[in-house]
C-alpha cells in the first residue's frame, strides 16, 4: 500500500514570524501523533528552510524547496543546489510546477536535469506535469502528459525516490478542479505509462498526486479513487487548520 501524501506548496507567501506561526503550530498537532497512511510535507520558500527543517527535526513533517538548480554549484547568482537543500536535510523538492514553467521558461528537458540532480542528493522530486484547457478541450490532455513524462523522466532511475503531481493548469489557482473521475482517469494512464516503460512494480509503488485547488471539502472523493495518492496543496495550505483537516481526513 502506497502512503497517502499531503503535500502544502506555500509558493511566494507568509512572512518569516507567519511561517514560524504555522509550523509550531502543526507540529503541536503532529506532536505524538502516530500517522499510520500519510506523509505530510511543506514546502516554504527557500528563505525558511532552514527554521523549518530544524524545527521539523523532531517530529514527522517532511519538508521540501519549491524548485532547485540544474546546475551542481558555480556563477549562478540567485539560484538554489541540490547539495544546499540537503545540507539542510530538506526531504522532497517540487519541479516542473506549470507556474516555473509559465513564468521562468522551464522546459521538460531542464526539468529533467534537475530531477536527476535531486536524486544525486537523495531528494525525492515531486515531478509536475499537466495539459492546459485548450490541450484538454482538444483532447490532447493524454499526449501532452505522455510527452511531459517521456522528456522529464529520461534515463531516469525510479525506485522509491520521485513522486509525481498531475495538476491539470485549467485547476490551479483557479477554484476549479477536475472530477474524482477526470483525475482518475489521468493517474490511472500515468500508472500504466511507469508500468510499461519500467515495470509493474515501480508502477504500484509510485505515489501520484492530484494538484488543483485542492481543500478539504473535495480531498475526501479525490483520495477514493484507486490511483490518487495524495494532493499538491496550493491556496488551502496557507490555512493551518485546513492543513490539519485534511491530514486527519487522510488518515481516516
């Protein structure tokens, strides 16, 4: 049995003491908490990483980056390695998000780079990928997610070392959000893809996220269905009580 995962994605919010807030406040909840289902996991901006994972030390949150560098070290002014997150035990790393790829001109082919780098670190990729509106509308949403997982999973070794997140763009940020049934439908052809271009196994122990406008009121249906293992939380993990609910609606 896969673990459920309850991923909140901070992006570019909360001040250090709103941050700090959060925290202390959910490990107070974790605090002798067995979760027997779920791995929970925040991703704060880089800024606060290092409080988090020292104050995540010595509980069962994971913590992870929003991105990371393709590039092992050097002249790259402003940018984040692989040996830097793990220098402060940071668990899980987020790529290929649509908004790195709207916004900062990430392709599949960088993103690759960078999940090979990650796992150098032994740090778990949360490798994004999705269809837009227009690619759904026009039925392409299965050979979009095909040529993503073909280009960012490149001579990529898969064992328990990468998760992956299926945030359709029509979903995030937007109060939209696919079906149980149209979600399923994609985790169901992602599984089956790791399963023909690796194997069975690797395909039934990868864990695969649902991303969209995940919240507590819709987690519940999603986690029913048989291929999604979790969510990629943007907006309703700012809330340290939705964050909490839906852990425990996870572990039910």
């Amino acid at each position: 049995m896969r673990d459920i995962i309850i991923a909140g994605n901070w992006k570019m919010n909360k001040t250090f003491q709103e941050a700090e807030d959060f925290l202390v406040d959910i490990f107070e909840y974790l605090h002798n908490k067995e979760l027997e289902k779920t791995t929970s996991i925040i991703c704060p901006p880089f800024p606060y990483l290092e409080m988090a994972t020292d104050l995540a030390a010595e509980s069962n949150l994971s913590i992870g980056a929003q991105n990371v560098s393709e590039h092992e070290s050097g002249a790259y002014t402003g940018e984040i390695s692989a040996a830097m997150l793990h220098s402060m035990d940071v668990d899980h790393c987020i790529v290929g998000h649509s908004e790195r790829r709207k916004y900062f001109g990430e392709t599949d082919e960088t993103i690759n780079k960078k999940i090979k780098m990650l796992q150098n670190y032994r740090i778990i990729p949360i490798v994004c990928i999705g269809e837009s509106l227009q690619q759904r509308e026009a039925g392409e949403a299965e050979e979009v997610i095909e040529t993503q997982l073909l280009a960012t999973l490149q001579d990529v070794q898969i064992s328990n070392n990468l998760a992956i997140a299926y945030e359709p763009i029509w979903a995030i940020g937007t109060g939209e959000t696919a079906t149980p049934q149209q979600a399923q439908k994609i985790h169901s052809f992602i599984r089956k893809w790791i399963q023909e271009n690796y194997n069975k196994e690797i395909a039934n122990s990868v864990p695969i996220l649902y991303g969209g406008s995940v919240k507590p009121e819709n987690i519940s249906d999603l986690l029913a269905e048989e291929d999604i293992d979790g969510g990629l939380i943007g907006g309703a993990s700012l809330d340290s009580n939705k964050f909490k609910k839906m852990i425990d609606i996870a572990e039910k």
